[in-house]
C-alpha cells in the first residue's frame, strides 16, 4: 500500500472519529436537551390545562357566591347557633298578629342533646310455618289485588351533625283565635324564618258571652325549634350550654 493510499485512509478514519465524536458531545446533548424541553412543554400544556378548568370551575362558584350567602343567612336563621329565643317570640307574635290572633302564652323547656334516629328494623321476608312456606304459590288471577303498604323513608343523618354541636330546644305556644286564624297561624309559623317542627296540637273551647259555645278557642301547639353550634373545635361544649349562652 502506497504512503498515499494510507494517508487518505488515515484521513477518512480521523474524519469518521471527528463525526461520532462530535455527535456524542454535540448534537447528542442537543437533542436530549430537545426532548426535555418537548416533555416540559407537555407537562405545562397540562398543568394550564388543569388551572384553565379551575379557573373556570371557580368563576362559576364565585358567580353563585351571593346566592349562596343569601342561603346561608337564610340558614343562619333556621337554625341559630345559640337559642335566640327573643326573636323566636318576636317573629310568634307578628304572625299572630298578621293573623288577627294574639299570643297568650310561651314556654320552652330546657335544650337536650340530639340523638340520630335508630335505623327501624327490617321486617322478616317470611311468615307462617315451615309447610306453609313450602306450600305452592296460588295461580295468578283476574281479581286486583290490595294497594301495597307504603314503606317509610330511609333515615338520613349526617356525620356533622352530633349531640356536641345540635340540640332541641322544646316549645309551647298558646294562641287564641278561630280555626281558619290558627290554620293560618301554623301556615305563617311554618314558613317563617326560624324552624319550629309543631308535633302536638290542643284546643280549649271558650264561652261566648251569652254562656255558650264560643266561636273562638285557644290554640295550643307543641314542637321544637333547633339549635347548632358552628364554634369550630367546640366539641366539649354541651348543647345546653350553648342554647343557655344565646
């Protein structure tokens, strides 16, 4: 092999070297670079993404945030977080006089603490004997059958809600009036702002001034108006406590 030969050699072998050497420290690291940056670029596509959605998602809240205020007030007043007496009674006595009646009295027992209902138990499926449960289903028939019994609701409780924040504050409230004055009594107390569940009612006839049955009567009726403490960490304190407090 000539010098001439070996010289050209040499050169194409030291250009090959030059190539990989300057792909590996080169262009290599620049396209590594490339993907991370593709693969950042992609990362942050989806992290706007996510903060576009909620963006939006809040902007919808934010829209039926005086909505909501308004329902928390009207909550609020529902259901109080101190017994608020005086303005039940101020509220009793405007619908009693929106209705022509007057309060003749008022009593509330002391707040005792809530109590989840007890879940009823499920009724058994069959009746009856072993050999009358064997025995064969009669022949479907033309005659109509009973209405089904209606089933009760299923009870609902909340975790929140416990005896360390809700109790019941139970009432009395007497009105004198007729029967159309005390309907609509128990329709304005009903939708009033305060809750007040009614679950007893009594009447007493009164006399008419000729000694007679009277077309008036006293209306008594029994329930309960709600009490819930919203103090956060307030759990040592006793719902009575916290009725008596307001």
């Amino acid at each position: 092999m000539s010098r001439t030969r070996l010289n050209l050699l040499l050169a194409v072998l030291a250009m090959a070297v030059v190539a990989v050497g300057g792909f590996f420290l080169a262009v290599q690291p620049q396209l590594a670079q490339t993907a991370a940056a593709h693969e950042q670029t992609r990362t942050v596509e989806q992290t706007n993404d996510t903060s576009r959605t909620e963006l939006a998602r809040l902007r919808q809240q934010a829209a039926q945030l005086p909505a909501m205020r308004r329902e928390l007030a009207s909550l609020d007043v529902s259901v109080p977080s101190g017994a608020a007496l005086p303005s039940f009674i101020d509220e009793l006595n405007g619908v009693a006089q929106s209705t022509g009646m007057q309060v003749s009295s008022f009593t509330a027992s002391d707040a005792t603490a809530y109590a989840p209902p007890a879940t009823a138990a499920t009724e058994p499926t069959t009746s009856g004997t072993a050999g009358a449960a064997a025995a064969p289903s009669p022949s479907p028939s033309a005659t109509p059958t009973a209405a089904a019994t209606p089933s009760a609701p299923s009870v609902v409780t909340d975790p929140v809600v416990t005896a360390q924040n809700f109790s019941v504050v139970p009432v009395t409230v007497a009105v004198d009036g007729t029967f159309d004055q005390a309907l609509a009594f128990v329709k304005g107390v009903q939708t009033g702002g305060r809750l007040f569940l009614i679950t007893t009612i009594a009447s007493t006839q009164k006399t008419g001034a000729d000694g007679g049955v009277g077309t008036t009567a006293t209306w008594t009726f029994g329930g309960s108006v709600y009490v819930l403490d919203r103090t956060p960490g307030n759990a040592a304190t006793t719902p009575a406590t916290a009725a008596a407090n307001g």
